[in-house]
C-alpha cells in the first residue's frame, strides 16, 4: 500500500506506479571528486588507518591534491610512511561527513544550556531564527535567539498553535558554463553558480488553516554558496509562441521550478531539500528567461549534473505531473513548495505547462 503526501514526487508516483515499483535499484549520486566531499573523507579514513601512497588509486583524481590541502590546514600530518590524523577528537566529530552546510548550529535549552541537537550552518537561518518554531523529535521548540558567531540556537519548550515560515531573496550568477545542448532554441545548461541567499523576514501562521498572522523582519547576514547547477533558458519569441505573455513569465518559471525541484529526487537520489532554485523571467547572465536548480552543497553533490544528464524525462515528469494535478491553480502536490522563500507567490499552473511544452518541444 502506498500512502501519498501533497508534494510532487508521491502525485507523479500516484500516476506513474511503474517509476517506483518497475525499476532496478536506483544508483545513489555522489561526486567523489568534490573537495568538499573528499577531504572529510579522507579525514575519517586517515584516522582509522593511515593512509598511503598505494591507497590513493582508491580515492579518485582528486586525492592527492585534497590531502596536500589538508596537510596545509592542519588537518592531516605527513610523515614518510603516509598521511596522518594525529587530533585527539574524532575525524568524523570535526569534519561533518554527514552534509557540508557549514558549521554546525547547537540547539541549546534555555535554562538549562542542555544540548538537544544539532542543525545545519545552512539550514539554521531559515529554521532555527529567533522566533521560529522549531520541531525536534516530535517535541515543539520556540527558538529565543540565535547566535551565529557562536553557532548556538538558544529554544525552550512551547505549545504554539502556529507555524512559522522564513521569507528569502536569492541570487544566482553563472560562474562557468561546462555543458549545454540546444533543444530547437532553448537552451539547456550546466556549470558552476555562485548563489546569495539571504532570510529576510518569517510568517507565522495558523497550523489548522495555514492563514497567515503576521511577518516579522529579521537582521541576517547574506550567505554564498558556489555549487553546481543545472539550468534552462527560453527565449522571448519562443515564449510568445507559446501563448505567454510577460505578465506570466514569472508565475509560469517559478511554478515549473517549484515542481521540477519536488521530482528531482526521482532521478537524483537526493532530498529536495538538497537542492534549491532560482527562476526570473529575465536573468542578466542570459538575458531570457532562466530556471536554475543548484545543489545546496558547497562545490555540488552531483544532483544538478544527473539531473542535467536525465534532463528530458525529469521535465518531462515535471510537465506530467502538473498537467495530472487535479487541482485548479496550483497546490503542494504540483506547484507549491514548502520550502519557498517568497510564499510561494506568484505561481502560475496553467503557464508552467505552457512553458514547459515550449522547453520540450524539440528536447533531445
Ligand atoms: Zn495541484
Ligand atoms: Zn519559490
């Protein structure tokens, strides 16, 4: 039996049983050679074992460069028999080979100064800032302060009958294109992005009904991430041709965003909270309208280039699934996300489909 959520993956696998229950077993995506990946492995196997010269062939291209840095940092020692961890602490406590969101914030109790927890660097602007509801194992937490120089989140215990969503302005630059294909005169991308991303504000809202109380602004500082991405631009005359006009750019990009982030974890094993995006009807760095969904890990995971290589079927999913949605204009089951950082406005269904259908016309 299969219990569906409101989201895009479950709707999409709802109509299309044979994507979950008719395939093989799915290869995991993982970019070994991604520095940030490696070196905290290398970390973790060094202490365990010394590594040496012979053991490198095992760790890739990228291993002996990734232990030169580590050796500069002070991570590693080199001595003539091989690679050394020689701290006290454990590899694997220091270097979070779990994810690379950055240090690691501390969910420490008010009072108390128990520690309950741990959140991403990266996640904890968006999920532990002051005022935020915060759910850790079941329990409901009222997050009081948040001190980044510290990496500490300061919560105590609260039943609230509310929720509470984080408000952001991104930004995406095109560092380097590495790869692109044209499908007629669209254009399909990928290479390595600089993304800004700053919280701004938080909506608290009513857990029963969703409706929203109030939005309170927040003092955060701006965070970058250089990562890869895959993205898809539409040239104008295309997008009139298709029967959009500007006033729908924005919904349309955004929409179809939203939903090929949901499905990307269908060809990419990955969480879609791994992967981020950025739509605009007019990118500066393209000029035309541009979808961008990036890794949401410093140097890429490899989600972006697989869903770069499955481009065609994972789009094509997207289009499928919001065309299937039986909803009249739009919800968390095709366009909606909950992890949106503009309240999920605008958004526009119907666009999105069309938008789409121009994108796949001439795919390959
Ligand atoms: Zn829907
Ligand atoms: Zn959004």
């Amino acid at each position: 039996m299969l219990v569906a959520r409101d989201d895009p993956l479950d709707t999409y696998l709802v109509h299309h049983p044979e994507a979950l229950l008719g395939q093989p077993v799915e290869g995991t995506v993982f970019d070994p050679d991604n520095p940030y990946v490696l070196g905290p492995h290398l970390c973790a196997a060094a202490q365990e074992l010394p590594i040496t010269s012979k053991d490198l062939p095992l760790f890739g291209p990228g291993a002996r460069a990734a232990l030169d840095g580590l050796v500069a940092d002070g991570m590693l020692r080199r001595r003539p028999t091989g690679w050394f961890w020689t701290d006290r602490n454990r590899a694997c406590d220091l270097a979070d080979i779990r994810s690379t969101g950055g240090a690691q914030v501390q969910l420490v109790e008010a009072g108390t100064g128990r520690v309950v927890g741990t959140v991403d660097g990266g996640r904890a602007h968006t999920t532990a800032h002051a005022g935020a509801v915060y759910v850790h194992r079941g329990e409901t937490w009222l997050v009081e302060e948040l001190d980044l120089d510290d990496h500490v989140a300061v919560l105590r215990r609260a039943e609230v009958d509310y929720t509470t969503t984080a408000r952001d302005v991104a930004d995406i630059v095109v560092v380097e294109e590495r790869e692109h294909q044209m499908w007629g005169r669209c254009r399909l991308s990928f290479g390595t992005v600089d993304v800004s991303n700053q919280v701004t504000a938080y909506l608290r809202r009513r857990t029963r009904t969703g409706e929203v109380i109030d939005e309170t602004p927040l003092d955060l500082p701006v965070r970058s991430l250089r990562t890869g991405a895959v993205w898809w631009t539409v040239p104008d005359d295309v997008v009139e041709a298709a029967g959009l006009t500007r006033a729908d750019l924005p919904g349309a990009a955004h929409a179809a965003e939203h939903c090929s982030i949901g499905l990307l974890p269908l060809f990419a094993t990955c969480d879609r909270w791994d992967i981020g995006g950025v739509s605009t009807a007019r990118h500066p760095d393209t000029g035309v309208l541009t979808v961008f969904v990036h890794d949401g890990h410093p140097g890429g995971a490899g989600f972006a280039e697989r869903g770069y290589a499955t481009a065609r079927e994972w789009l094509g999913a997207t289009r499928a699934t919001i065309a299937a949605c039986e909803c009249v204009s739009g919800c968390p089951s095709c366009v909606q996300s909950p992890k949106c950082g503009n309240g999920n406005d605008p958004l526009d269904k119907e666009g999105a489909v069309l938008l789409l259908d121009a994108l796949l016309a001439a795919a390959r």
